[in-house]
C-alpha cells in the first residue's frame, strides 16, 4: 500500500522524497476535480438546450475595500503564513504527520505576521488602482456554468458535515470515548451521511439560483458516481480499512485470468497500521493483515465506472427531469447493498435482523430511486395525453 503520495512516486522511480500529501487525500481531490468538470460540461449543456436559464444580477463595481474585507484578508492570510512558514521551518513534522500539523497549534507567528500585513496592504492598493470612478452598480449575467464551483463548496462542506455526523450515529461508543478527538479527525467518514446532507443542500443552493432541482439532481448522477469510484481507488491504495471480510477461498477457475491480488489482498503498510508486523519492515507503515480480505475498494471502482458508462449514455436520451438521476439511486442503492454482503461494516439489530447502517440506508435509496422513476414516468405520460 501506499498511504502517501511520494511512497507511489519513490516506488515507480526509485526517489526517497518525502511528500505531505496522502494518497488518499490525493485521490479525494482528483474525484472532486472530475466532478466538478462533469458538473460544468453539464450545466453549459443544459443551458443551451433551455432548460436552464441564465440569471441577471446587479453588483457593485469601484466599490472600495471596506474594514471587514481588510480584516478578514489580514486574518486569513496570517493563519496561511503562520502555518506555512512554520511548515517550511519543521518539514519533517508536516511531511510524516500532516493532519496532526494542521489541527495542531504549531505555527510560526512571525511568519503570519508579514504575510497578514503584506496580503492586506495587497488588497488595499489593488482596491485604490482599480478605483476609476464613483462606486455604482453593474449588470452581469450568471450562466449555469458559473455556479459550478460554489456547487462544489456547497458539497463538500456539507457533504464532510454529513459524513462525520452519520459516522457518530454508526460508531456512538467510540465518539463518545473521545468527541473532540473524533470532532477534529480528518478519518471517520460516511458516504450516504455525506450524500444525503450534501443533496439537500445543493438543492437548496441551486433552487434559490433558479435552477429546478431534477436538472440539477440529472446533472450530478454521472458526477458523483465517477467520484466515488475515484475516491475508492484511494481507498484501496492507502489501505485505510474499507475492505472486505477475510477471505481464505480458493479462486475461482473463471476467474483464472485475473491476479491473486484482486481475489484475497493482505493489505501490506496500511496507513492505520492494523494487522500483524511486515518482517524486516521499518518505518511508520508496517503492517499487514494477518488473513488476506476481499478487496472490495476495487469492486467499487469496477462497478462506479460501469455505472458512470450507462448514465452518461443515458443522459442526452432521457427527456423527463428526474429519470436519470432516478435511475442513478437504484444502481446505487443495489451497488451498495451488494457489497456490504462482503464488506467489514458495524452490524446493529433492525427488525430482529443483524445489519449495517448502509445495508438500510442503500435499500431506501433504491426504494426511493423507483419511485422517483415510476412517479415521473406516469407524470410524463399523464402530461401528454
């Protein structure tokens, strides 16, 4: 495994650079930019087809910089310099512990200092050179495209908030143990907590900037299933414990063809160090499960992709709002539920049955998704006759 960036880079070139950045983080980010390119093309292409309109706003232009912008320009850019500096000075601290330096309150002060008054002094001249008359108010129009980016911030915000909050609820005895511990962790996320919270919101978002919300639900359904395929390829190369259950069968003869590897993996230097110790192996990622699981990180990607493929053929077909993003949930919702039958996952008591939180949830999002499909359907034919 590769829990960060550089091991992947050091491995294929031989190198011993040492990178903050981990490879899941990596891939997080690399989901996120497909996203919101797919959300983009998408957004412009509904645009043109008129489903979507393009809104005036009036703003203010030669406007100057008043005493707040100053002053959150002045804060924002010392905690930048407080903790870029800072980094620079104690590298190897950022570089093996990047998180923990983030979340700490190590920082350099002189460093924040400069850059807080040189970004602010920035930002008051820029404001005077740009100044060329009395402040008055302009018409801009917004197209659909230019709500990509406050789209995806909408997501992401929301989207964490959701996924820590439905990981609390999965995991109640190991928040309460240690809250703040737990509050300030970047681990300990839940895609259908961080899917549902980030749904409303985007809709709330999108519906105040006149966009009906089956277009956008249409237009983020090949987006978010292509992200999430992408996310699960970090988690499978950082080893970070969203795998399957242990796996000692044999491989199957139809599955010759395939390496060992994508049958039963062990998970070697899984960046939360469970396991046993790897022989010979120094460093701080020397672990490997004691009994090889089914790495189900894999499937994921697999059937995100394939999943992807069908939507986006799907997408110019499909003339009813709310179809393909109908379509999306069930592939979802069945998607999920398959897998959790193989996935180390909490188990709690529903209806006298042992399951998981997302065993319950994928199957309402499937529930849901057919409805939707249906309902629209029958709309759409009682709309034409």
């Amino acid at each position: 495994m590769y829990p960060k960036l550089s091991d992947i880079i050091n491995d294929l070139f031989g190198t011993n650079i040492n990178l903050p950045v981990q490879s899941y983080g990596f891939f997080l980010a690399m989901a996120f930019l497909v996203a919101a390119l797919i959300l983009y093309k998408e957004l412009d292409r509904k645009e043109k087809e008129g489903l979507i309109n393009p809104l005036s706003k009036r703003i203010w232009k030669d406007k100057p910089v008043s005493a707040i912008e100053l002053l959150i320009s002045f804060a924002v850019a010392f905690i930048i310099g407080f903790k870029v500096v800072e980094a620079f000075l104690d590298y190897s601290f950022f570089a093996n512990k990047p998180q923990e330096f983030l979340l700490s309150g190590k920082g350099n002060v002189w460093g924040g200092v400069v850059s807080a008054l040189a970004y602010a002094f920035y930002v008051y001249y820029s404001s005077k050179l740009k100044k060329s008359s009395e402040p008055h108010e302009i018409e801009i129009t917004v197209h659909a495209r230019d709500h990509t980016w406050p789209i995806v911030f909408v997501a992401v915000v929301f989207g964490i908030i959701g996924a820590k909050l439905f990981h609390w609820f999965e995991n109640w005895d190991a928040f309460m143990a240690d809250p703040m511990g737990s509050l300030l962790s970047f681990a300990g996320l839940t895609f259908y907590g961080g899917l549902i919270v980030a749904a409303f919101a985007v809709v709330a978002y999108t519906s105040k900037n006149g966009i009906y919300w089956r277009h956008i639900a249409d237009i983020v359904a090949p987006a978010l299933i292509i992200a999430y395929g992408i996310g699960r390829i970090g988690c499978q190369t950082a080893g970070d414990g969203d795998w399957g259950i242990t796996n000692n069968m044999p491989k199957p003869q139809w599955l010759s063809f395939l390496p060992d590897w994508l049958w039963a993996f062990d998970y070697p230097h899984n960046i939360i160090n469970e396991g046993v110790p790897i022989p010979g192996c120094i460093g701080q990622h020397c672990m490997q499960l004691a009994m090889p699981v089914f790495p189900t990180p894999l499937y994921e990607t697999a059937m995100a992709l394939i999943i992807f493929l069908i939507l986006w053929s799907l997408r110019k077909r499909l003339r009813v709002p709310g179809m393909l993003f109908s379509i999306y949930l069930m592939f979802n919702g069945l998607e999920r539920f398959l897998i959790e039958k193989i996935r180390v996952n909490n188990l709690f008591g529903f209806m006298g049955m042992k399951v998981t939180q997302a065993e319950v949830i994928s199957t309402l999002i499937f529930i849901t998704g057919l409805v939707f499909f249906v309902v629209f359907a029958l709309n759409d034919k009682k709309a034409k006759s």
